[in-house]
C-alpha cells in the first residue's frame, strides 16, 4: 500500500482561510500591513539607537523583523513556510513508504 504524498496541500488551505477573513475584513490586511510594517521600522531604528550606543543585540532585531514580516505579508510569507513544510512532510511520508503491502 502506498500513501499519496500528492494529498499533502496546506497552502491551499490557508489561501481559502486568509481570503475569508480579508473579505470578511477588508481593512484587516491594511491594518496588519500597518503593524507590520512599523514594527520592522521600529526594531531597525531600535537596533541602529543600540548599536550607536554599544549595547546592539541583533537577537532582538531577527525577532522584531520576523513578527513584523508575518504581520506585513501573511499572503506571502505563511504559504512561502507552509510550502516548505508541505516538501519536509512529502519527504518524509516518501521515506517511510512500504513496497508490496497491499
């Protein structure tokens, strides 16, 4: 028995939920968009400020710019992750497959 590794599909899923809420919602985007982009604004400038004082932790900086990219681009960035693990899951059911069952 062989298990389709085709049926693993979790970007269309998120596809169908993110245009429920952004119709739903049309000014949820924007205002995610917003936050986004400010916090990636934000955590630049707090770092630069850091860095100029001699204190600059580039830690807090990947966090601020990961949360706000999610926040900024979830019609890119979410599908973009969810197609990496879809490939890591195709993988991985493709390791495990038994020839000959039935």
């Amino acid at each position: 028995m062989y298990i389709r590794t085709a049926s693993v599909d979790l970007t269309t899923g998120w596809n169908k939920l993110w245009s429920a809420i952004s119709s739903a919602a049309p000014t949820f985007f924007n205002t995610l968009a917003v936050i986004g982009v400010a916090l990636i604004v934000f955590a630049v400038l707090g770092w630069i400020w850091r860095k100029w004082r001699g204190g600059a932790n580039s830690k807090n900086l990947m966090w601020g710019l990961a949360i706000g990219a999610v926040l900024a681009g979830p019609q890119l960035i979410i599908p973009a992750v969810l197609k990496i693990i879809e490939i890591v899951i195709t993988i991985i059911v493709g390791l495990l497959k038994i020839p000959g069952g039935s």
